[in-house]
C-alpha cells in the first residue's frame, strides 16, 4: 500500500476500536506493539477486554506493512492530546523513583499504588494504610483526582478505586465527603467499594447522610445518601430516619428514592414502626412497585 497517496480515511482502520488500540499502545506500551501483544498474551490488570488479540495482530501486521507509524497517520487533535497527556504522567511518577527521598515518601507509596500491576495490589495498599491519618490527603487527592479515571492513564482508571479501598482501611472520617461524591462515577464493583468504604468510617460516615438524605430540595443526592444508607440497614437511627421519610408526600411520588428508602427499612421488624410499615404495602397511594418492594422485603423476615 502507498501511504504517500492515501489519506488516513483511506486506511483499512475498520472502526473506533482500532483507534482505541493505537492511543492504548502508545498511552502504556511505549508505541510498541511487540511489548503490547507480549502483555495481552497473559492475563493482566491493563487488559482492555474490548480488544481482541487478532484486532493487535492485525494492526501491527498493517503497520508493518506500511513501515510507517499508524497511531502518526490516525490519531490527531484531542487522541493525540490524551495520549500525550498518559505519557507525561508515566514520566512524572516514573521521575520519582530516580531520587527518593523523605519529603516524596507518600507520593512515592502513591505511585506504587498507581503503577502496580496486581487486580488488588495487597502490599501497596497494606504500605499506604500503615500511615494512617498522615497519608489521608494523598489518597483523597487521587480520588478526586478524575484524569486517574480514564483507562488511558497510569493505573488504567482503576488508581482511585484503589485509593478509595484504603481510605476505608484507614477509616479517617476526611475522606467522607470525597467518597460520597464519587458514589456513582464508575461502575457497580467501584460503587461496591465506595460504600463499604463509608460503613467502615462508621458514625461520623452514618451522620453525614442521615443529615444528606433528609435534606431539601429532593436530588440526586438524597438517593446516593439513602444507597449508602443500605450498608447501615441495622442500626435503628437509620431505619427511622429512612421510614419517617417515607411518610412525606414528596419522597412518596419519588419512586426511586422511595425504593432504596424501603431497602434501608430491610429490619424494621424488630422496631415499633413494624405495623406501620406493613400497612404501605396495601395503601393504595403509593407507587405499585414500591408496594411491591415492601411486601418483598417483608418475605425476607
């Protein structure tokens, strides 16, 4: 094929995949796909399951062919940006290493937990929580830190998950707002996480959204509160709170909100509120599906 007359458009890269292959190469694997087909050959915590071994070897097969750079044909503008972008990342917490010392010991425990190679990175994370209160900040950082969400970046958009693990582990009640603002953002086994992260800080946690999920206008908050809220299903304040809600005319025509509500009653049975809570399941103003939620969770008494 002769690149010199043909436009990048003209190239066979059949869809968005294959250009998601060259910016993954080029983010992790130095531009190189001998050291990208060596990794997929095995399972690894970068594998992108939406990339076929036979996608890569096609495409290097291609770029072989050409004796030209594909990712220099295809990718431009905001790709190239993102790519770079991982590079100089790489290269900053990479740089760390070269002179450690004291005043970098956090960033360095943070880097380690960033750049490891293991699905649950048991010793970086036993390190990090080892420091307890000290290290709260950095891993608060990294959690919020939304670039570390793309899979793109050093850590493969898994970092702030991991640090959200450990803020759990240490259980240090700064981490409560960032936590509970990231409720939502990745998906069910990163919320899995986040939660049990809020249950392990314990009161303080419990606290903050009793007072969130009782708060006024209703939003999108007032739900992540009373999901969280679930994990705290046994304690008696909560069952209360989630239940007297339940009474107010305009959580009640909020289904959704209503629904996770009813989920944090699961124990209401061992409370005075029992008798109360049965009769909704046959009041006739209430959502047919939240009806049919608490004649649910009263099967499981």
């Amino acid at each position: 094929m002769d690149i010199q007359n043909n436009k990048p458009e003209d190239l066979p890269i059949t869809d968005s995949i294959d250009q998601a292959i060259l910016m993954h190469r080029d983010a992790h694997f130095g531009g190189h796909f001998d050291f990208m087909l060596e990794y997929y050959k095995t399972p690894h915590k970068g594998i992108c399951e939406d990339f076929s071994l036979e996608k890569i070897i096609a495409l290097a097969d291609l770029e072989r062919e050409l004796k030209t750079n594909l990712a220099s044909l295809v990718l431009s503008g905001p790709d190239a940006e993102k790519v770079a972008k991982s590079r100089a990342a790489y290269k900053t917490l990479r740089s760390l290493y070269e002179r450690p010392t004291k005043e970098k010991k956090y960033a360095l425990l943070i880097a380690d937990l960033i750049l490891s190679e293991e699905e649950y990175p048991q010793k970086e994370i036993e390190a990090i929580v080892a420091e307890k209160e000290a290290i709260v900040r950095s891993l608060i950082a990294l959690l919020r830190a939304e670039e570390y969400y793309d899979p793109l970046m050093p850590g493969y958009g898994k970092a702030p998950i991991l640090a959200a693990k450990a803020l759990g582990l240490i259980g240090d009640k700064r981490a409560i707002i960032a936590l509970f603002e990231t409720l939502g953002e990745g998906d069910f086994f990163d919320e899995t996480i986040e939660l049990e992260a809020l249950k392990s800080i314990g009161e303080p946690a419990k606290d903050f959204l009793l007072n969130v999920v009782k708060s006024r206008p209703l939003n999108s908050d007032n739900e992540k509160a009373a999901i969280a809220l679930i994990q705290f299903k046994d304690d008696f304040d909560v069952i209360k709170t989630c239940f007297l809600l339940l009474q107010e005319d305009d959580v009640r025509k909020n289904a959704i909100f209503a629904t996770y509500l009813v989920m944090a009653c699961e124990h209401i049975n061992k409370t005075e509120f029992k008798d109360v809570f049965i009769k909704m399941a046959d009041d006739a103003t209430l959502d047919k599906m939240l009806r049919l939620d608490i004649k649910s969770l009263m099967k499981e008494w």
